[in-house]
C-alpha cells in the first residue's frame, strides 16, 4: 500500500513537472484591430524649399516585424553577421506610414530592420543607410539616429513602466525618452553608405514574465536624417505618427521561433523532464529503505 501511494505521488510530481517545463502554447494575435494609416498631402517650405508631408488618417490593419527566437545570444558589437536569416522590414519613404522632410534617395534615408528574442532579452539588428552622417546637437532627436518605440504589454497606454522610446544616435548615445538609458546595451559600427546598430534590451523592462512564442508587443521604429548640422533634415516612421505617445498607431512585433529551433528547444525540455523524474525516482527508492518506526 505504501509503495503505490509512493508512486503515485511520483507520476503527480513528474506530471507537474512536465507541465511547467514543457510549458504552454498561447494564441496567436488578432489582426482584426484597427489602426491609422496616412494619406499623405505635400506641402513646400518656403523657407527651405523643402516638401513636408501633411498626415490624414483611415483605419486599416497595421504592420508586423516577426522577431524570431535566438538559440544562442548574439554579440552585441554593431557586427550583425552573427544573426541567423530571419524575416526584416524595409524602412524608407516608400515604407513609412509618416514621413517629414526632404529625401533624395534610399541611400540619403532608409533602413533595414530585424528583431530576435530569447527568455531574458530583446534585441535588434538595424542596417541604417545614410550618405552624410551628422551628429552635432546635445539634442537627441535633432541627429542622425533611430528611434525604437515599444508598448510591451500591448495595451495601447502610453505611460506605463512597459513603454519606452528607446534612441540610439549615430555616434552611440542611447535615451530612454530623453533620459540616459544605462539599462539597455547598444552599438554602433559604420559601413559604407552608412552604419549598424545592434541593441539588447532586458526583457524585465517589457514584461512581467517570460516571453513565449506568440507574445505580442505594440512596436514601432523611427530614423532621422541630419545632413546639414542644427536640427534634423528628415524623419520616417514604419507605423504610426509619433514613437513614444500614441502606442495605439503602432504596429506590432510578434515573438515567433523556426520550426527547427522549437524542435530543439523542445528535446532540452524533455531532457530536463527525464533527468527530474529520474531524481524523483531515486528519492522514492531511497525513502522505500528506510526502517518504520
């Protein structure tokens, strides 16, 4: 009787276990939200001569950058060739739901965007192209740079401790709204025509727990363009109007994993669930020598 309620109490254990080491599937996101789209009008500058674009709005589905599960971190040293192949985003002014200023060409402004995840970071991969760097302001936001806005809960609030607007300028100072970001890791290496940005962010400043595949976060990127010195020349954003307080035009980044890397992941968690029922067993053969009382 007594090794049967024993081993009972082991299959319920090993039950458990495997429950939360295998974990569980969420649902896949809704695209059925609505969200703002511009319908651009040109105005000229006639200071400048420049053409600034005048934004209206209709509710169409936005846009998603799948951010795929990294089995191993990437170095961040702005060298992106360690990033395995994964889906990206074009951001130009072909691309960008809004978009102020005067740009010439895709080498003058433009960028190519990838995301990657694992349980404890966020990262990014951005290949900015750029003709003419510039970085003279004490002003963030007036240099060359990228913006990445980010509603880590995906509730469309712009001010909880989830949301951020994270900038990284051209010559690697990173802000958090405006305020030195010391969380974060970020940098930068240039290339020809322009320059990579490599950034990590801690999952903890996102979310309350551990990321699965099929999280979704509210997400946007913006890329200025100072080509003259003073204030920036050009401004893109892939979704939305503004990258720090209207989350609600934002697109989305859905966490995802490749079929191969979840197969991976998946004999490591059974790996895990075998040696744990093997130490449940010992304990149980264990506890079968002891002596009653």
């Amino acid at each position: 009787m007594k090794r049967a309620i024993l081993i009972l109490i082991v299959v319920i254990c090993a039950i458990v276990i495997g429950m939360r080491v295998l974990g569980a599937s969420s649902e896949q996101p809704s695209s059925d939200a609505p969200a703002m789209q511009n319908l651009p009008a040109s105005q000229p500058d006639l200071q400048t001569g420049r053409t600034f674009t005048v934004v209206s709005y209709q509710a169409v589905p936005t846009r998603s950058l799948y951010c795929t599960r990294l089995t191993s971190p990437p170095t961040i040293d702005g060298n992106l060739n360690d990033w395995p192949i994964g889906q990206s985003i074009d951001l130009n002014r072909d691309t960008a739901f809004s978009f102020q200023g005067g740009i010439a060409s895709h080498a003058d402004l433009s960028a190519i965007v990838r995301s990657g995840w694992d349980e404890e970071t966020l990262y990014f991969a951005i290949q900015v192209y750029d003709d003419i760097l510039v970085v003279d302001s004490d002003d963030v936001w007036r240099d060359d740079g990228v913006e990445i806005g980010l509603d880590g809960l995906y509730d469309k609030y712009a001010w909880g401790t989830d949301d951020h607007q994270y900038t990284v300028v051209a010559d690697g100072r990173t802000t958090d709204r405006g305020v030195s970001a010391t969380d974060i890791t970020a940098n930068i290496v240039a290339h020809e025509g322009g320059y990579n940005i490599e950034v990590a962010i801690p999952m903890s400043k996102l979310l309350p727990g551990v990321p699965i595949s099929g999280t979704v976060m509210g997400f946007t990127i913006g890329l200025h363009d100072d080509d003259d010195g003073g204030s920036w020349d050009a401004y893109l954003i892939w979704e939305g109007t503004n990258t720090s307080t209207k989350p609600e035009e934002f697109g989305s980044l859905v966490f995802s994993e490749r079929l191969d890397d979840r197969i991976v992941a998946l004999e490591d968690k059974i790996a895990q669930l075998e040696r744990r029922t093997q130490e449940l067993l010992e304990i149980l053969s264990e506890f079968e020598q002891l002596t009653p009382p």
